[in-house]
C-alpha cells in the first residue's frame, strides 16, 4: 500500500516542479529566456558568412634550438690561428694584437673560398688612385700578417688571378658580393674548369646575408678542360669533391688514381690540430681590444 502511494507521489512532484520552472521564466525578463533558449543551441561560427570559403591554417613557425634566438653567427678568420708547431708563442700574440689594431681601421668582413669578392686597393697609375677587381676566391692561405687570398675571373676570355695580402695597407676596401662556400677548401682546380665557372660580371651587386643564419653551401660540380691538368687532382690526397671525374676520365684511369690511396692517414691522431684553447683565448683578446 505504501509503495503504491510513493509511486502515485512522483508523478505529481514532477508536475510541481515543472510548473515551479514555468512561473520563473514567466516572471523572469525576456532577455534571459531567450538566453536560456540559445544555450543549448550550437555555437555561432566566427568566421565568414559563405560556409564554402576555405580558411588555410596557420603557418607553423619552426624554430631553430640549437642556437638561441637573436644570437649572431660567430666567425674567427683562420689566420689567428698559430701554425703547428709554434717555437715562439709571445711572437704570435704580438702579431695578433698588431692584426686587431689593422682591423679598427680596414674593415674584414666574413669570407670563405667560394665566396665573391670585390677589393678595392690604391693604384698610382690609375686615373682615380684607385683600382677594383671582383672575382671568385679561390685560396687562402698563410698565418698572422702574412695571410693572403687569391682572386680569380675571366676578363675578355684570360683569366686573371691576383693574389692580396690581407692586411696589405694599401687595401681600402674589401667588399663581399656573394657569401657562400663550396665542397672544397680550396678551388685552385677553376684552372683546368671551364672558363664558365670562373666568368663573373664585374658590375655584379651584392647580396646582403643574414647574420643569423649559417653560410649556404654550393654544391656545383665543375667540368674539367680535356687533359693535361696543372695538377692530379683524381688522386685521393686532394680530396676533391667539386669535380665531375666521370665526364673527363675513364675506369681505368680512376682505378689508377686509387692506388695512391693511403687511408691509414684518417686514422693517424699525430696529424690532428686541437685549436680549441687558443681560439679560446684569441676571443678574449677580440673582446679585450673592442672595450680598448
């Protein structure tokens, strides 16, 4: 009997509760029942009217953690670093204090073998004092104030080589039109290349790099002239790598240049360089001349 008149009761709390919900929302304002409808609606899309437009998503911003945002590239010109061997260092500390000094006054900028160049130095025969040669740097080498580069481009079908010293006073400017390195250290193979892969205009503008990026990589392949060269670059102790051997030598010839192999050279630690400390200790006087 009393499960009977429990199960007549729920129905009419139901009811009262029902009505109790309509006497509120009859009294409350008609801003918040049309509220109350439109909550359970779906949202209102943000985006344009016309349903059929295509909204691309962003554009994912990749970035780069090995080296910290805002950070320039940090370049330390080869000839700071003392040859193997020093007998005198003392010497090579005052020679690199006399470089620092050079360089508040001529400006070097950042390059490598490969880059384009274009140098400006005093010429008394000249109609302005002055003369430019542009071309592609196909060498450095030498230690200290005798450090040199090789320029080389072909004018009027002859090519032209000059070789500067890098700290030569005579040098007004040094100007970088292209930056950018090749797969060799050093190209002196353009020699025997066609005259296409060292024809640039002397007129060429400069391309302004980006100081937080690394320096691209041209990985061009040059033809070689018919044999004889100036020199076997086949021969694996040059360790060429920008050369297209299969289009100027046959099999043979290749297998020929393999015998001068000695691959026991990779393994030899006697041969390896550590420069670390000293390139440690050339940047502390880098920064100790920039505060003098």
């Amino acid at each position: 009997m009393a499960a009977c008149m429990a199960g007549c009761c729920r129905p009419s709390m139901g009811l009262n509760q029902s009505f109790r919900a309509a006497r509120a929302l009859l009294s409350a304002p008609a801003s918040v029942v049309c509220r109350l409808h439109a909550e359970p609606s779906r949202p209102q899309s943000t985006g344009p009217s016309d349903r059929g437009a295509f909204q691309p998503p962003q554009k994912p911003v990749i970035v780069d953690k090995r080296r910290p945002p805002g950070e320039e590239r940090r370049f330390l010109s080869p000839e700071f670093i003392p040859p193997r061997g020093r007998t005198n260092p003392l010497k090579f500390y005052l020679e690199r204090k006399d470089m620092l000094e050079r360089r508040k006054v001529l400006h070097i900028p950042e390059f490598y073998v490969g880059s384009i160049l274009r140098v400006t130095t005093s010429d008394p025969y000249a109609s302005g004092k002055t003369s430019q040669f542009l071309g592609i740097c196909i060498q450095r080498s030498g230690a200290g104030f005798g450090a040199t580069f090789i320029l080389r481009n072909i004018i009027e079908g002859q090519g032209v080589e000059i070789c500067f010293e890098l700290y030569n006073p005579r040098i007004h400017e040094i100007q970088v039109v292209k930056l950018e390195k090749r797969l060799d250290d050093n190209l002196m193979y353009l020699r025997d290349a066609l005259p296409e892969y060292s024809t640039f205009d002397v007129n060429m503008k400069p391309e302004i790099p980006q100081s937080n990026q690394e320096v691209p990589i041209n990985e061009l392949k040059v033809k070689m002239k018919p044999k004889p060269w100036s020199k076997r670059w086949e021969r694996p102790q040059f360790k060429i790598k920008g050369i297209r051997f299969d289009l100027a030598l046959t099999e043979e010839q290749m297998k020929e240049a393999q015998k001068w192999n000695r691959p026991w050279l990779e393994f030899d630690m006697m041969r390896e360089y550590d420069t670390s400390k000293i390139e440690a200790i050339i940047w502390d006087e880098i920064e100790a001349s920039k505060t003098s």
